[in-house]
C-alpha cells in the first residue's frame, strides 16, 4: 500500500462523501454548506484542551447553521454533551 492509499477498490469512489446528484442546479452550493466531516452538532471544553480530558467539566455545545459553528449552549459534563451530539435532548436542570 502506498503512503496515501485506502482500502477497497482502487476504481470505487470513496464513502466518506456523500454522493451529490450532478443534475441538480444546486449541487455546489449544497455542498459547501455541509458541515465539516458531516459533523453538525458537536461538544468542546469550556477551558480549552482535548475533549477526552477532564470528563467532569463543562462543555460549551456548538451547532452547524450552514456557515459555521454557533454556540447553543452548555453541559455540566462530557457524558451529557456527547447525548446532546448524538440527537437526545438535554435534561432538565
């Protein structure tokens, strides 16, 4: 295997993109408003670092509008804002 190669089939388009019809007008627009990795919710530290670390502290909880990520808001920990990125709505506090 070369150093940039993937597994399968060398003449299968890859499955980490989503396949965009090409007779849709729309298509290029649609795409570039695709989030990130086609990650639309996601979690970070409320300090900063890694996400894996300090599983008690809070989270600052981020959403995909289309051009970027905006704040929604928080979650006491990281077990809770892994559900909320999961689709599962927070708990009452």
């Amino acid at each position: 295997m070369g150093r940039h190669s993937r597994p399968g089939p060398s003449d299968q388009p890859s499955r980490a993109v989503p396949q965009i019809d090409p007779a849709d007008p729309l298509a290029a627009f649609l795409r570039r408003r695709r989030a990130p990795m086609d990650v639309y919710r996601r979690h970070r530290p409320a300090g900063g670092g890694a996400t894996h670390v300090r599983p008690d502290e809070p989270r600052v909880l981020e959403s995909w509008d289309g051009y970027a990520y905006v704040p929604e808001g928080t979650a006491p920990n990281l077990a809770t804002a892994q559900r909320w990125a999961d689709g599962q709505p927070l708990p009452d506090a």
